[in-house]
C-alpha cells in the first residue's frame, strides 16, 4: 500500500507541475496587458476560495445525502463549472507583431 501511495503521488506531481506552470502561462496570455495584476489576483483568490469550498462541499452533501458517491461528485460539478465559465470568455485576438504564446 505504501508503494502505491507513493507511485501515486509520483503520478500526480509529474502532471500538477507542468499543469500549474500552464495554468500561469495562459493566464499570462490572455490577461489584458493593464490588468495583469488584477487577473493574477483574480487567480489567487479562486484558487485560495476552492482550497476550502470543495472540501466544503463535499463534506455538505456527505452529511446530507449520507452517500460518498454524491458527496464526490461535487468534483464533477466544480469542473463543470469551472469549463463553463472558460468558455463564456470572450477570445482575444493576438496582434501580429505580438506573436502567440
């Protein structure tokens, strides 16, 4: 059990690492260039706000459903979510001497 565990988190840092380091560059990129502050703030804040809220959550429906199964499919709701709202922003254009990222 142990080896697995450590197998485990060996997995999950070999795609937490660069998924986070992804996460910063898109942000870097679609922030609008006067608002770079605000959107790294921005950033922080939701991250700092789902530390606690899913476990939240999760621990909620738990205590009122009884059921673990409905309990983590809050995880499944705050990725919805979270695609959703992805998707609802608008597309910025890259200007051609600026290059893409």
């Amino acid at each position: 059990q142990e080896q697995a565990f450590i197998a485990a988190a060996v997995l999950v840092s070999l795609g937490a690492g660069p998924a986070l380091a992804g996460m910063r560059a898109l942000m870097a990129a679609i922030a609008p260039p006067e608002r770079v502050s605000a959107c790294f703030g921005l950033y922080a804040f939701v991250g700092k706000a789902t530390n606690f809220a899913g476990p939240l959550a999760l621990g909620l429906v738990i205590s009122l459903t009884g059921s673990l199964k409905l309990g983590l499919a809050c995880a499944g709701v705050f990725l919805v979510v979270g695609i959703a709202c992805f998707a609802l922003m608008p597309a910025r254009r890259q200007s051609a001497a600026g290059g893409g990222a």
